[in-house]
C-alpha cells in the first residue's frame, strides 16, 4: 500500500484556476501530489477533482486536514469528502444462494486486492454459510419473506450499525431493498447480470441467446430506489458466438460479474469514483 496520503474529493461550479489553486494549497502546506485527476463537465458547469498527497513532511497535523479541506472546498464554493488510504472501509456482504462472486470477493480481500473489512455476510439463505467459514468472517442468516420485509430491513439496518458499516455489497441478492432502507443506508454497489441498460430483469442470459448477441455483460452501480438504474461504476464485456449455448452464457456471463463487481468495489475503496447527479466520474 505504501506511506499513508490523503484523497480529496471535491466538485463545485467550474472557473478558470481551480487546478492551480488546488495543487497550490497542498504545495504551500509541504505535500507532494501523487495522483491529480480532473474532469469538467462543460454541460453542468461543475469541476470535479480527485487529488492525493502524502502525509509524510506534511505541513498540517493529520487532525487538521478535515477541517483544513472543508475550509479549502467552502472558499471553492463546492463540496468536498476527505479520506485516508491506511483507513480500511468496513463493508457487508449480501447474498442469496449463488456463490461465485462472494468468493472472489473474499478471496481478493484475503489476498490483499482489496482494502476493506468484510465484517459480515448477511443473507436471507444459509447456503452460503460455509463460504463466509472457510474465510472466517461471521456469517448473519436474516430471512426475508413478504411479510417481514419490513422487519428483515429494520434488522439489517441495525445489524450495519452494530458493525460501523459504510459500504454494502450486494453479490447476487436476489431482493430488492426499499427506498426506506436506501434512505437511511444509501452508500450500496450491485451487480447485474447484463450489460445495462440491455437485457433488464429476470433470465437475461437466456433472452441474450435467442437474440443471439455477439457480447454478453455485467454492469457495477449503485443502487438506486429505480431498479437497476443507479449511477454506473464499472461494466465488463466478452465475446461470445453462435457455438455458445445457454449454458455457456452463464458460464462466461459469471466471470464478467465478477471481475465487474471486484473492479467497482476497488475503484469505490480507493475514493476514484464521485457521483453527482445520477451519474458517476471514475478516475481510473
């Protein structure tokens, strides 16, 4: 991972300077920039900037740089979000009954790929139990029907507070979480099984085939109250032809899911992506 930096993200209305007086606030408090990103959406009129800096010879006490951003992105007249790279987010995992990117979730995290705590996988089956032992990390079976949707939720959400969760992942959970739940938890990645906005709701793979489709996909977004219509993170194509069955567009259909939902994730945890009016702004 290296020294420890700071990341700054800000978005505020663009005018002509704002680089200059951005990487002219870190120089004159001693930091050196690693990484500067910029992006100025000209139909918005905004600017939106990713920059990081290391902390070692910083001139501010790691203590001040919060207030210290907030002042710089108040001046600015925008909104700005300060985070540390040695700080590991803790996130929870939901899942149903497919397993394929729980473990590549888990795995990349063992390995280090990925700078988070899985402090619980949460799911409304138990099939998945196993998994979450084999990687150590506690598993929490919440069953959701119907009729307790509204309980199951309130039980999730204190379940996320109970643990200091930031991030929820969702890995193939097959429910739909309410607009009461995302208003009180909105920071949620998932992954669907297409490449959106094509081929929406249920048996895409199956409709891809009798459409006989060159390329098959899977999208990474935020969840949204809209079904599938949150900002986008990340989508991942492959190549298929007329020799693949069904089968074999579920195969390749669950590799792009993962490597999708791991490339979000990681984009997510490294602070490269900012959402601003229903979109996103990814500095790879």
């Amino acid at each position: 991972m290296g020294s420890p930096a700071a990341i700054l993200q800000l978005v505020c209305a663009d005018r002509p300077g704002l680089v200059s007086e951005l990487s002219g606030w870190v120089a004159a408090n001693g930091g050196n920039i690693r990484h500067a990103d910029h992006h100025t959406d000209a139909g918005a009129g905004l600017f939106l900037s990713r920059i990081e800096w290391g902390l070692e010879g910083f001139g501010l006490p790691r203590e001040a740089i919060a207030p210290a951003t907030q002042a710089l992105a108040a001046r600015l007249g925008g909104e700005g979000q300060l985070h540390f790279s040695d700080l590991s987010t803790k996130v929870a995992i939901f899942v149903s009954r497919q397993d394929h990117c729980l473990v590549d979730l888990l795995w990349r995290t063992r390995a280090g790929e990925l700078p988070m705590q899985v402090a619980c996988v949460v799911s409304n089956h138990r099939d998945l139990e196993p998994v979450a032992a084999g990687f150590d990390v506690p598993f929490v079976h919440l069953p959701v029907q119907a009729a307790n949707r509204a309980a199951a939720e309130q039980a999730q959400l204190a379940l996320l507070a109970e643990h200091g969760i930031e991030l929820v992942i969702l890995a193939k959970y097959m429910q739909v979480l309410s607009g009461s739940f995302l208003e009180r938890f909105p920071t949620v990645i998932n992954i669907h099984h297409s490449f959106l906005p094509a081929f929406q709701g249920a048996q895409p793979y199956h409709r891809a085939w009798e459409r006989g489709v060159k390329l098959i996909g899977a999208t990474a977004h935020f969840v949204t109250e809209e079904l599938d219509a949150g900002p986008i993170i990340e989508q991942v194509t492959m190549a298929v032809s007329h020799r693949d069955e069904v089968e074999d567009l579920i195969r390749l259909g669950r590799d792009t899911e993962r490597l999708a939902l791991a490339r979000a994730v990681r984009l997510v945890l490294r602070r490269q992506v900012i959402v601003y009016r229903g979109r996103t702004a990814v500095f790879a």
